[in-house]
C-alpha cells in the first residue's frame, strides 16, 4: 500500500469521524445545518476511501478506515463532549490501531 492510499484512509476516516461530531450536534437528525454537515462528510469520506480502494484490498482499507475513524471519534469524545475515558476504553482503542497495523503488514 503506497503513502497516497494511506493518506486517502486517514483523510476518510477524519471526515468520519468528523462526521460524527455534526451527526451529534444534529440532535437526533433536528438541525438542518448539522445535518447537511455530517451528510456532505460522510459523502467525502465515502470518495476519499473508493479513491484508496483502487489498487488496494478492500477488506485492508475498509478496516483501517473503520479503525482509524474509531480512534479519532473517542479522542474527539473526550475532548469536545467531555465524554469519559476508562483503563478498558484506552485498550479498546490500542487494540483497535495494533489490529490495523496488522493489516498494513499481513
């Protein structure tokens, strides 16, 4: 997997991510603006992982992203929600990254 596809993964799992922050700012899908947010990131990451697809597996790419977005969804929960971070959450999130750098690797 070349450095491109990887930082088409990374840029799709942020706008996941990202995402994710106006899909809960949308108040159960109540706010027009919020919504058109989260619906035109989830749209770009939608592109920027295809774009990543294109000469790389599927399953490896998928994952990754999937993982990556869970990551940066529990860092952006803790630091603009307040949200909580337990010993097990930390673990959860490490084994996660290890699981995606398997991939990189297998």
């Amino acid at each position: 997997m070349s450095g491109k596809e990887m930082v088409l993964m990374f840029l799709a799992a942020a706008c996941f991510a990202v995402g994710g922050i106006f899909m809960k700012l949308s108040a159960g899908v109540s706010r027009p603006l919020p919504i058109l947010a989260f619906l035109a990131l989830f749209l770009l990451g939608a592109l920027l992982q295809a774009f990543a697809m294109r000469r790389a597996d599927l399953g490896v790419v998928y994952i990754a992203v999937l993982g990556l977005e869970a990551a940066l969804a529990l860092v952006f929960s803790i630091a603009l929600f307040h949200e909580g971070l337990s010993f097990a959450r930390i673990l959860a999130v490490l084994l996660i990254l290890v699981g995606v750098a398997l991939l990189r690797v297998a």
